[in-house]
C-alpha cells in the first residue's frame, strides 16, 4: 500500500436528471489531490492550487483501430494511416471516444481508479470498449498515471490521452525540435528519425525531412507555468497541440481542437505518463532529470575549441602546425575518416563505415596522438553501428556468429544505408550481449591500441521497423531505444578504460532515457545556409530544447554539415554562435573541399582566433554550470523562462539563449544582417562589446556588425571579454 490517504470530500454523484452535481475531491495525504466531475473532467490538484494536468470534461481517452504504412528507406520515417472495413465491407470508426463512467474507487495498491467506457449504440456490431485509469503518488514532486485498456485488445491500433488546453498553457521541449521553443498550435509525431537532407517545403521525397523529423524526439513537455508531462513509452508517440479545429470528422474525434491537446501512443499497451509539480520550471528540468538520468559529466579540455581535421596524417599534422602558427587556442582534434575516406552519392566526403584504422592514410597514428598528449591535446574520432558487408572488417565475420539483427526471413539484415557505393548495411543486434561484446571490444582498441580520447558516436537512428531482434523486443519500440543502447556501450568503454572521466564522446541520436547513458548530444546535419527549416536559425531552438529535455551537454557542426558550399560570412556567424557553445566544434562538412573553413584568409583566420579566445575566457563558466547541471539537471544553455520564470514575454523566446544566469545571446541568423531585433529579459543589461547598459522587459533592435553578435551581461560590464584580440 502507498501512504495514501483519500478522503471523500462530497456524497455520491447523483442521477443524470437531478442537477449537476459538485466534483469529488479525492485526497492524498501530503493535500495534493484528484477532483473528479460529473462531465468527466479529472484534474490534478496541488495543495498550492495549481492544477498541473487536467483531462478536459467530455473528453475522455480515444481508442483508434487503422492500419498503419510506414515508409522510410533513408531512415526519414514517415507513417500512413488507413482506414479498416468489417467483414461486410463497411469502414471501422476509426476513432471512438470513451465516457467516464461508474464511481472512482481506491484499488488495492492505494491509487484511485477511474473507469471509462465506450458502448456502440443501438442496432451496432461495433466493438465495446473499457478502461481504467489509476493515479497514484510518484514521490515528493511528482504524480503517476497509468490507462489500461481491459478486455480483448488486438484490433486496438493506438490510445489517445486528451489534455486540457487553458489560455496560456505552453508546450516546450519534446527533445530535440528545431522549428521553435514553444510547440503550442503544432501537430506531430515523435518517433526517432534522420533530420533528413534539407528540411525545406517540397523537399525531394524520401530525403526532405519536415519541421518536426529529428533525431532525438521525446514524449515531454514542460509547460511555462511550472510543471511538465513526460510519457514513458518507448512506442511511437503522435501529439497535436491545441490546433484549431477545421473540419472534424465522422466520429467528431479528430485531433484538431484549439481547448485540447492530444497524446497518441500507438500501442495497445497501458500507457504510463508522470506529472512533475514544478513550481518552477527549472524544477521541473530537475524533475525530469531525476526520471531519465542526467548525462556524465565533461572532462576540462572539452571545455576549449575542438578542431575538425580531415584528409590523412601528413593534413592532420598540417592543421597542427597551422593552429600555432596563428595563435589558435585550441584543446581537441577530432578526424572522423581515421577509419578511411569514402565519396558520398552526392560526391562529398564520408568515412568508411568500421571501428578500425586506415593504415595506409594513417600509418603512424598511435605515435601522432602521443604527441599530442604530449603537448596537452587530445584526439576524438568517429564510430557508427553500420557494418558494411562490401568491407572486409566485420559484416561476415558477424554474419557467421549471429551477431546482427535479422530480417523477418532470417538472415542478417542488409538494409539501405548512407555507404555509397554499396547503399547497403546490417546493424550490431544490441539485444544480443555477444554482439554488444563484439563491438565494444573494438571500441576499446581504440582507446587501447591507439590513444584515442572518445569519438563522434554517430547515427543509430535506421534500425529497421520489422528487424527480428534476439531477445524477440517489438521491433518499433526497439528503434527507439537502439540509440540509447549504442550511447551506453561507448559509455561503459569509456568508463571502464578511463575512469577518471577524461574522455569525451557525442551522439546525435535520443529517446527518453538516453540522458542517463549519453555525455554529449550534437544538434546534428544542418545545411551549410541560413535556411530558418534547417540552417543556422534552427541551431539555437534545438540547443534549448535539450537542455529543456534533460541535456545539458550541447554542441553543433561549425558551420552545418550538408547543403551548402557555406561561405565566409557564414562560416563567421556560426563560429560566432559556436564561442558562446559550451563545446565549441568546427566540421568540414559535406563538400569540405568547398566549404569555408577556419584558414580560408586572413581576415576569417583573426575572427576565428578571437572567437576561440572568448570561448577559452568563457571556460570557467562552462565549467561552472556543467558541475551545476550535475547536481541538478539545470542546462548550461537556458531558455530564458528558465531564469525569469514570472515574465512571460519571455516564454516564447526561440533564438536568444542564456548562459546560465548571467550572460545573453542573441546570435546574427540571417544572411547580410548588420543589425538584430531581440527580446531583452528584465533588468538591467550591458552590452558586452560596447559597455553601453539597457534596461529589460523590452524588445530592442542593435547594430550586430560581424565581431559583434549581440551578447549581454546581467548586472555587470564585462570589459574582460571586449578586451580580448
């Protein structure tokens, strides 16, 4: 039995014909309660007043039954509904609604119950359903609830949790989202996917993704007032979010209503979700981090700027000497092709896809990175779950022992994959621990045989839909949680062979959980432009939103990954969001011969060495907030209703960010920009490149030269940082 106390705050619910009656409060010992109404509305109350989570009054859960055709051979998941027919031909109603039905009762383990039910009218052979809700406490801080739908389930495609939408309720976070902050009127589905290559409206079929395809997704909100919802589900998830309701249909059950808020999980499974109290919404981020975990913590050096470097040893060491040449502070080199050079489809540079060297273009690697350790640097590579049966290294070898997950005919999987020539791959079965053992056995060479610090822990997100895992796991739910287990075999290899935590590795790919095994998540591909879908303006809403989503330990591609050629002003712009970055990271991208770069001239190349040496000012800080977010989830990158949660101009806000309490960034976004309209926080602010001071709780529009991206210090000049060269 839990410790809860309910007690009967009113008498029995009367007949439909007398008057309607008052709600019932059920209370639990420590004042929070559930009022229940007659209309079905089920609240959840704090003993402050505040209700976190409401189901709205006539709208109880929606039990959905149609067939589902997913699509997505580059792993930009997408998914069709179809409408069913009865053995007579007739369509199914595709959506029913259950009623709150009977008295809530309290159930053996101490929650309350409250049953819900779904009867077809007279003279229909449609299908009965019920349900049973179960609340209980989850702790000091936090409320659980569980729907299970009772009886013969199997023709149940998925199960809606409706959510009242009041006036200024918000919707951030839902992990990483690039469009915005605040999700409110925005309908999507929350399944782990590539970002795709551009994001632009009418994008080429199969390779466009859309506002809304990203690689970390999560079933999570936080709302602005001080309280959050996360679904514990690894199924796919579909949310609408207040959206206006335009035409309905037949059942008068879509998904479109501006005073409601879907959350679809397409599962006939109980569904679990958990209220977090707040009050305030970085104790909600805390909340939240103490369910899913919080990410190891970052080693000093990953504090200073890494170096992106390409192209074979006698390059890499080039890139070295050219750094001290001009001065360059930096901690890391990171060189993704050390495993070999491979041309894309598009005839850019990719890698080959294995976990070992490439002898012949790194012939003396171990003795190159000693020496860097030697001069206090380190060296990060790059590893992926593809195995590449066009390649010698590991696909037959895996093959033969079973190690890979198989096709519904089963063989090991070939799926299609991003190695060009091939276009074909298999994936490490992770729910095999052979497999697991197999693969970090070679991610521990290479912190053993070579010296090498961590590593890009890329992809992870194209496991396929109908894979046959070993331990018989749902193949859709396991797509979800693939990149959880990938992160926690390098995490476990790197914990074991540096236990003092110098290693640094990062991920683009998420669900809810991977806080807990992940270190690092990078916001991923963007195009090389200034693109608002999927260039440099969607970078900052995707850094707040995982750290809105419990991960602190944010990074980004300087400047973007495909698309482009980018050019100089670009390349500036996003180093100049890159230096206020906690980890701050160059990429050669896609068309690295064509891309600009760090050392493209002389004016880019004293921009650059300014920037890094800001970044470098900048570390103690960085320092300082990630041992904070340590302790308490809090992201180093904040949105700001994070710091001033009561000023709610402030709760829309998608392309300024803070650095913890203290400093604000508005960064250039937009090609040709010598200005920058922004919302400025209340209080007092200094410009940090003029000293001038402004005061908040107002929009304001200043000159943003190249040099001078808009930052501001709280309540203190920091002539420090104008000073720097």
């Amino acid at each position: 039995m839990s410790r809860v106390s309910l007690l009967f705050a009113l008498t029995s619910l009367l007949a439909c014909s007398d008057p309607a009656p008052e709600p019932r409060t059920f209370r639990f010992a420590d004042g929070r309660a559930i009022v229940v109404s007659w209309d079905g509305r089920v609240a959840l109350e704090l003993p402050d007043g505040r209700r976190p989570f409401v189901l709205p009054p006539f709208e109880g859960p929606i039990v959905s039954r149609y067939d589902v055709e997913a699509n997505g051979p580059f792993a930009i998941w997408s998914f069709r509904e179809r409408t069913r027919t009865d053995a007579s031909g007739n369509p199914v109603p595709k959506r029913v609604r259950l009623d709150a039905v009977g008295e809530p009762r309290l159930d053996a383990d101490g929650s309350l119950v409250i049953a819900f039910a779904y009867e077809p009218g007279l003279g229909s052979t449609d299908t009965s359903f019920s349900a049973r809700l179960h609340v209980r406490e989850d702790g000091p801080d936090r409320t659980a609830f569980r729907l299970e739908l009772l009886g013969e389930t199997a023709e149940v495609t998925s199960v809606a949790v409706p959510v009242l939408c009041e006036a200024d309720a918000t919707f951030h976070g839902f992990g990483e989202q690039y469009n915005a902050t605040n999700q409110r009127g925005e309908a999507f589905g929350l399944f782990v996917s590539e970002q795709g290559i551009g994001r632009e409206p009418g994008g080429f079929f199969q390779i466009s993704g859309d506002d809304h395809t990203t690689y970390f997704p999560m079933p999570y909100w936080l709302d602005a007032r001080g309280h959050g919802v996360l679904f514990t589900t690894d199924q796919r998830v579909n949310v609408s979010l207040c959206v206006p309701d335009d035409d309905g249909d037949a059942e008068g059950v879509d998904f479109e209503d501006s005073g409601v808020a879907f959350v679809e999980v397409v599962s006939p499974e109980p569904i679990e979700w958990v209220v977090f109290h707040g009050p305030t919404p970085l104790d909600v981020v805390r909340q939240l981090g103490d369910v899913v975990g919080r990410p190891a913590a970052m080693p000093e050096w990953a504090f200073g700027t890494w170096i992106a470097s390409q192209g074979g040893q006698a390059s890499i060491e080039q890139e070295v000497a050219d750094l001290a040449e001009h001065d360059v502070p930096w901690s890391a080199l990171w060189v993704q092709d050390w495993t070999g050079i491979r041309r894309n489809v598009d005839g850019g540079f990719g890698v080959e896809y294995r976990w070992e060297a490439d002898e012949e273009l790194y012939p003396t690697l171990r003795e190159f990175i000693e020496d860097l350790h030697a001069d206090g640097k380190k060296f990060l590579a790059y590893a992926n779950p593809f195995v590449d049966p066009s390649l010698p290294n590991h696909f037959d070898a895996m093959d033969s022992a079973g190690l890979l997950v198989r096709d519904p005919m089963g063989a090991s999987y070939r799926f299609t994959a991003p190695n060009s020539p091939t276009l074909m791959a298999g994936h490490p079965d992770l729910t095999n621990p052979a497999a697991v053992a197999y693969v970090q056995d070679a991610l521990r060479a290479m912190v053993d045989d070579f010296g090498i610090d961590g590593w890009m822990h890329d992809f992870s997100e194209w496991n396929p839909l109908d894979a046959v895992m070993s331990d018989g796991s749902d193949p859709i739910g396991y797509h979800n949680r693939y990149p959880i287990e990938w992160q926690r075999m390098a995490r476990e290899v790197l914990d074991e062979a540096r236990p003092d935590g110098d290693y640094a590795f990062f991920a683009r790919a998420g669900w809810t959980g991977v806080q807990g095994v992940a270190q690092i998540h990078w916001v991923g591909d963007q195009e090389a432009t200034w693109s608002e879908h999927d260039g440099l303006p969607t970078v900052v809403p995707a850094l707040l939103n995982l750290g809105l989503s419990g991960q602190p330990n944010v990074t980004h591609d300087v400047a973007g990954f495909s698309g482009g050629p980018s050019d100089q002003e670009l390349f500036q712009r996003w180093t100049e969001l890159g230096a206020f970055t906690p980890i701050f990271r160059t990429h050669d991208g896609n068309k690295k011969m064509e891309n600009w770069t760090w050392s493209s001239n002389a004016e880019t190349i004293a921009h650059f060495r300014r920037f890094s040496r800001i970044h470098q000012a900048l570390a103690p800080l960085f320092r300082e907030l990630a041992d904070e977010s340590q302790r308490t989830g809090a992201p180093i990158l904040r949105h700001p209703m994070l710091v001033f949660p009561e000023d709610r101009a402030s709760w829309d806000v998608s392309h300024e960010m803070m650095i913890g309490d203290a400093l604000y960034v508005a960064p250039v976004i937009e090609s040709g920009a010598t200005t920058r309209t922004l919302y400025l926080p209340p209080g007092t602010w200094f410009h940090v490149w003029t000293g001038e001071s402004y005061e908040g709780g107002q929009e304001i529009t200043v000159d943003a030269p190249i040099g001078s991206p808009p930052v501001f210090s709280r309540g203190e000049d920091r002539a420090d940082l104008r000073a720097i060269e």
